[in-house]
C-alpha cells in the first residue's frame, strides 16, 4: 500500500516561515497528481497547491505568491515552501497523491500554528 508521511509543521510567528515534507514509500511518478491540502477549525479541507506528474502546478488563490510546490524525485519527497505565514494559515496540512482508478492516498497531516 502507499504511504505518504508529513513532518515539518509547527509554531511560527506571522511573517515567519515554514517547509513542509511529504515523504512517499513508491516513487512520485507512481500518482497522476500530488497536492497539499489544509483544514482548520470549522472549515472545510481546502486544496492549496497540486503537481501533475510532469511538474505543472497550480495554486489556490489564498496562497498564491506566499507558498510553493516542489519535489525531489530521487527521495520521492513533495515539499511546501510557505512564506508569510499568517494566523489564518493556522490549520492541519494533508498532501495526497491520486492516481486514474484508486482511491487518493492521503498522509496523516501535520499542525502549523501561526501565532505571536
């Protein structure tokens, strides 16, 4: 089965920054798509940013300029670069990857809590 497994979440301060991992046990060409996705309290799960397996991107509007999507296809790891981190960015961070026939696989999620 596949496995994604975030790190990287914590607390900052606003303006601060923070680099989100997701580690993948197949390699990254395996999914048709990753993306990285956030929920916070009494919100719905947003997607934030996704990547096609031939590196396009594409970027939910609130983050936009603020946040980045990359990848390192030799340690099958998806990253978020998030910049300017403000207190509504405050949330659980999920990425996932989907393929054309199975279900999305989805990581356990890690907390980012922007706070002074």
């Amino acid at each position: 089965q596949v496995q994604l497994v975030e790190s990287g979440g914590g607390l900052v301060q606003p303006g601060g920054s923070l680099r989100l991992s997701c580690a993948a046990s197949v390699t990254i060409f395996s999914f048709n798509s990753m993306g990285w996705y956030r929920q916070a309290p009494g919100k719905q799960r947003e997607l934030l940013a996704r990547m096609t397996s031939g590196g396009s991107t594409n970027y939910a509007s609130s983050v936009r300029g603020r946040f980045t999507i990359s990848r390192d296809i030799a340690k099958s790891t998806l990253y978020l670069q998030m910049n300017s981190l403000k207190p509504e960015d405050t949330a659980v961070y999920y990425c996932n990857g989907e393929k054309a026939i199975e279900p999305p696989s989805w990581g356990q999620g890690t907390q980012v809590t922007v706070s002074s």
